[in-house]
C-alpha cells in the first residue's frame, strides 16, 4: 500500500522578523500542493500530511521558500504511540486523518 506519511514542523517564534507575516505563512503552507491535511492546534507547530513520495528534504525546500531564516525542525511521524494534552477537535483530526496508515 503507498499510504500518506505525516511530518511535524516546529519552529521558533523568538525572533521573528517584522517582516514575517504568519498569516501569509500559514495561508502558504496549508495550500502548497501535495499537503492534503494540516493540523495547527499548537501555536508554533503544525503537522501536515503528505504523499507518500515527500520526504524532510521536500519540507525544508518549502520552508527556506515560505520563511527564509526562520529556525524550525521537521520529521516524520509513526502514528502507532502518541499521546498528549489536546482539545478534542485535534484528538479527532488525528484519528480521521491516520485511520487508514493504522490499519
């Protein structure tokens, strides 16, 4: 099966140029071609899913594009163990979103 894969992107909020928009940001991120779900219910994290043939080094083309000199981590996330302190719209973003890669 080529199911999709899930990336976590953090990035640091210190520091952040006058010049950096995150609304625009955001708006960039979320309809890039190839991200079919997002989820942003941390303030400076966001996971994204994404076809299976994107990979970190697809993620950090995208990030030196959208915020050039910003800080940020991405890897892939195994949905097998999570858990966490969550409101449940983002519980249920999760349990939609992986149902299939979980099978």
């Amino acid at each position: 099966m080529n199911w999709d894969k899930f990336y976590i992107l953090i990035f640091d909020n210190n520091g952040i140029p006058k010049t950096f928009n995150q609304k625009v940001f955001h708006n960039n991120l979320t309809q890039t071609k190839g991200v079919k779900a997002w989820w942003h219910y941390l303030e400076s994290t966001y996971i994204i899913k994404v076809g299976n043939s994107v990979n970190a080094s697809h993620i950090v083309e995208l990030m030196k594009e959208l915020a050039p000199n910003k800080k940020y981590f991405t890897s892939e996330i195994n949905f097998q163990d999570y858990n966490g302190w969550l409101p449940n719209e983002a519980w249920d973003w999760i349990k939609e979103n992986t149902k299939h890669n979980n099978v």
